[in-house]
C-alpha cells in the first residue's frame, strides 16, 4: 500500500473509530498496553518483544490522535 501520512492516519482513524474497531482497539489496549512488559523470571528478550507490540498499539493511537487534530 502506498500513501503519504496523511493517507495511513486517515485509513487506520477510519477503522478504529467504528463501533467495531473501538471496541477492538481498547481489547487491543487491554490487552497489550496495560499488561506488564517484564516480569521477573521471563526469558531475555521477553521485554523487547512485548514493547514490540506495545508499540504496533501505541502507533494506531498515535495515528488517530494526528488524523482528530489535524497535526501535520
């Protein structure tokens, strides 16, 4: 898929800001974000793979916040 910011901001808003998509976004949330990154006795590396997708959330969030305000 090709596409300026603007484009993917607007893609990803218009998904999650459907009924659907909001309640899929905060399980999402829920799930990954609220969750503890690491936890004693975890396998190194364990840490980087849950910010890994921390951050695939954190993006979607972000994306929708700049589509809302307009902020390019």
């Amino acid at each position: 898929m090709t596409g300026d910011g603007k484009d993917i901001d607007a893609l990803i808003a218009s998904v999650f800001k459907s009924k659907d998509g909001k309640k899929l976004l905060s399980y999402l949330d829920e799930r990954f974000i609220r969750q503890a990154v690491c936890n004693p006795g975890q396998v190194d590396g364990q840490g980087y793979f849950r910010e890994g997708q921390n951050s695939v959330i954190r993006y979607f969030q972000s994306c929708i916040k700049r589509q809302e305000k307009g902020d390019y």
